[in-house]
C-alpha cells in the first residue's frame, strides 16, 4: 500500500485548478476561479509555489487584449474560457484545490505561448519605429563617469564643448569630480506603428 504523505503533487504544465487569489483591486481576478498552471515542470520539481494565470468565462474578443486566449469548451472546460495571461502570479502548491482539466491541443498552446511573449514584452508584439526629435537642450558640466548616462543612453545627445584654454570644472551632476563642458540635448520619441 503506498503511504498517501509521501506522495508530492507536482502540478504540471496545462492543467487546471481551482484556487483562491484572495481580494485584490476590481482590476483583477479576485476570490475562488479556476487558473492555468503556467509553470515549466522542471522547475515544479524543484519549487513549493507555481506560476498560473486565471481563467474567466468570457471570450477575448470582447476584451480586445492580445494576451487573452480563447479556450473553446472542448479544449478542456465545460465553458469556454480566456486565459488571462496579463495577470499570471505566483502561488503555493496548497493553493491549488479541485482539478479542472488540462490544454492539450498544440493550436491552443502556440496562442498560449505568444500571449505568454506579448504579456512579457518577450518579442511577440508588433515592433514600433521610433522618430525621436530634439527638445531640450542644456549646457552642464560632467565628468567622466557622469557623461556616460549621456552618452549610454539613447535618447540623449552630447556634444562637449572644448574650452579654448583646456580648464576642466566641478562636475554639477555629482559635485565629486571634475569634468567638461558638454551640450546635452533631449530627444523625445513619437511612437510610429510600422
């Protein structure tokens, strides 16, 4: 006979629970739902808590978020369901109460999969062009270490401006060291869809 506390539920990718996720804001799923184990099961094996993401009866297209996927009834509930995967958290393996189901279909997993991407920033959504346009301009000393947040970043121009007689000043960002002159410029982005 085997010995029923020796036993380790390890929840596995796909299947699904239900569970409380106690009171949160209006914004998101609150109380007793059924949720979607997320988790990698490698990594159920090695932890007590585990990544889900809840489930509601209503269809995506409604919302009109990209990282809500559809689960038709004979995927895996007796309800169509969304996952909503903008709202995955973590909870404990004691969390997880009455099984449900689980996805299976390799169709519902590759949407599972891209909101997974798209809820993450993980290279799923539409890339955006970026016009970036010079706004504000300030003439400050840095030195050195300084000037690398500048000059690192992006959306800053610089442009040093060499004194005739090659003196260095106080830095004005850290008062520390000395440094240059430098101009800095601003850029602002316009977000372009393309």
């Amino acid at each position: 006979m085997i010995n029923e506390s020796s036993i380790i539920f390890r929840p596995k990718r796909g299947e699904i629970y239900l569970c409380n996720l106690g009171k949160h804001s209006d914004s998101e799923q609150n109380g007793f739902c059924p949720v979607m184990v997320i988790q990698a099961d490698e990594l159920s094996s090695k932890t007590a808590t585990v990544v889900v993401a809840p489930l509601v009866s209503t269809e995506p297209k409604k919302s009109g978020i990209p990282c809500h996927v559809y689960l038709p009834v004979e995927e895996c509930l007796t309800k169509a369901s969304t996952v909503l995967l903008e709202q995955m958290k973590t909870v404990d393996f004691i969390e997880l109460k009455g099984y449900c189901g689980c996805v299976k279909n390799e169709k519902t997993w590759k949407h599972i999969n891209t909101g997974i991407k798209q809820a993450l920033g993980l290279g799923a959504w539409k890339k955006t062009k970026q016009k970036l346009s010079a706004s504000n301009k300030e003439t400050t000393c840095l030195c050195e270490k300084c000037s690398r947040y500048y000059k690192n970043n992006p959306f800053y121009r610089t442009r040093r401006i060499i004194p005739l007689d090659g003196v260095k000043e106080w830095c004005d960002r850290c008062g520390q060291n000395l440094g240059f002159v430098y101009r800095i410029t601003e850029l602002t982005g316009e977000n372009k869809n393309g």
